[in-house]
C-alpha cells in the first residue's frame, strides 16, 4: 500500500511540473527566411555558368547534354 501511495506523490509532481508555462523569450527571425517561406509568385532567374566536376567516366558534355542546363536560360 505504501509503494503505491509514493507512486501517486511521484506522478502527481511530474504532472505539476509539465503544467508550468514556458518562460523562454521567443528568438528573432530573419524577416527574409520568412519572405521566402511565404512566396508565392514565382521568379524567373538565369543561369550564370554551369561546371561539371566530379565525373571520372564520362565526358562532359554528354552530361551539359542529359541535364539540358545552358549558360544563359
């Protein structure tokens, strides 16, 4: 009976604990990450340049060619 009656006093103390408000203050947000979040017009850009590195097997413009990306689009 004791074992039980220390459990309900365990539980109840966790339950008032998870109850307490959260007293962190809020942290500053980049008003751009928000802007960017919120868009929806979409925006047209162009393509400065395109570099293929990385590739030991094939040739180069075989993959300017399988991803269609051009310089200027």
């Amino acid at each position: 009976m004791g074992w039980i009656a220390v459990m309900t006093v365990v539980a109840s103390v966790f339950t008032i604990q998870a109850q307490l408000s959260d007293t962190t203050n809020p942290t500053s947000v980049d008003p751009k990450l928000i802007e960017w979040q919120n868009s929806r017009i979409p925006k047209e850009y162009v393509i400065a340049a395109v570099n293929i590195v990385g590739i030991n097997c094939l040739d180069t413009s075989i993959v300017y060619s399988i991803a269609n990306l051009h310089a200027g689009d």
